[in-house]
C-alpha cells in the first residue's frame, strides 16, 4: 500500500523545521528530522505526516521523495510546491525562502514538528546519522537503497502484529479513498 506522496504537507512540515533552526541547516539534518517525524507520528497515531516513500540508505534512513526534490532539478514544465519554498542545495544547505500557509498540518502535527526538533535539532547531523544507524528497521544497503516498509518501522516500535494489520488495514483505506478523490 502506498500513500499518496503530499508535497505540500511535507513541504510545511520541512518549512517548520527550518524555522525553528533559523531558517537553513544542512539537507542531511532536515531529511533526518523528517524521517524521525514520520517514525514518530507512525508508531503514535498510525500514520505518517509527510506520506513519503522511505528507504535505508547508507547515512541511514531517508524521506525519499523529499530527497528528489532537495537534490534534483525540477523536470521541464513541472513546478514544484516545494521550490516555491525551499532553496535549492547551496554548500550541503538548504534554506526557507518563504513560509507557507500552514493549512495541511494539524496542531498535533505542528505540536510533533516541535517535540521532535525540541529532542534532535540541536545535533549535528552526523549524530543523527548515528542514531538513524541504531533504528532497528535500518539496513545497511552497502552503496544501494533499501526499501523500508511501515510495516518495518512498526514492528520495530514494538507493535503487534494485531496492531500492525489494523494500521496497514487502515492505510489502505485512506490510500483507495485519495485515488477515488483523484481527478481523472
């Protein structure tokens, strides 16, 4: 089951974060954060809040849609929500170009962005690689990419496997309904 990737909704959500740092850090720290938040919000309410893909890479677990837009150049004719935001990779940084509104987040999302940076944002992001290393759904994929299922990453926080089904169970309905609600 896949989640419709919500650029916008990870593009506030990373937009947060790097205001709550001042307004730029190093891309490697705000995919970090970003995957720590997903982790987070996963294991406590069942769903994510970017709705990336993710997968373990060699500095650990990464937001991998969220890394495509950081490190590739948009495709001719395509204008994505997160440039509009975020800059472009400048010396391993990016930086907040304006705020967006914050109209996709809830306040617990908002309240989780902040709880998260509160614990992590004052490492450096080779410490937070580490600590991605020492996440039980990470797997060394020696140069390649590694897909990292939700399933992973719940068994992992101690779920269940009654747990587990009824999250993926849920996941899948949100997931059918966003393809209904899909223009043609």
């Amino acid at each position: 089951m896949v989640l419709r990737f919500n650029e916008r909704r990870a593009t506030e959500a990373a937009a947060k974060f790097l205001k709550l740092r001042g307004g730029r850090m190093s891309y490697l720290k705000l995919i970090k954060l970003l995957y720590l938040l997903d982790r987070e919000a996963l294991l406590r309410w069942g769903r994510p809040v970017t709705t990336d893909r993710y997968v373990s890479m060699d500095n650990g677990p990464v937001v991998s849609r969220i890394y495509g837009l950081i490190r590739e150049e948009p495709a001719p004719g395509t204008d994505p929500v997160w440039r509009h935001y975020i800059s472009a990779p400048r010396d391993y940084e990016v930086a907040l170009i304006a705020e967006p509104e914050a109209d996709e987040l809830s306040r617990a999302e908002e309240a989780l962005i902040e709880e998260i940076f509160s614990n992590y944002g004052n490492l450096s992001r080779w410490d937070l690689v580490k600590i991605s290393h020492d996440l039980a759904e990470w797997q060394d994929p020696n140069g390649s990419a590694i897909p990292i299922q939700y399933r992973d990453i719940l068994r992992a926080g101690n779920k269940t496997e009654c747990e587990i089904a009824a999250i993926e169970s849920e996941l899948e309905a949100l997931a059918v309904t966003e393809a209904r609600l899909q223009p043609a």
